[in-house]
C-alpha cells in the first residue's frame, strides 16, 4: 500500500466520522427544519450518527 493510497483512506476515515457527527447535531433540529433543508429523521439514522458528549 503506497502512501498516497493510505492518506485517501484516512481522509475518507474522518470524512465519515465527521459526517456522523452532523447527523447527531442534525437530528437536534425538529422536524419541520429538517423538511425544509430536504432531511428526513429516517433518512439521516440510516447514514449513521455518532454523538460526542462535551
């Protein structure tokens, strides 16, 4: 595995993490918000959420 193909996948590591760490912060919002950006609640569970305390 060469360093370039290592660096995509890191990259595509933490582009999924932190798309299930918007869709935690997403699912914060009420529905009808969610309608209005073209999000459903079902819709963002199945592409994963992860939710990080502070």
């Amino acid at each position: 595995m060469g360093i370039k193909n290592t660096f995509e996948r890191m990259v595509e590591a933490r582009q999924k993490q932190a798309r299930r760490y918007v869709n935690g912060a997403l699912l914060n919002l009420d529905d009808e918000t969610l309608n209005r950006a073209g999000l459903t609640r079902d819709g963002i569970k199945a592409e994963g959420v992860s939710v990080y305390p502070f």
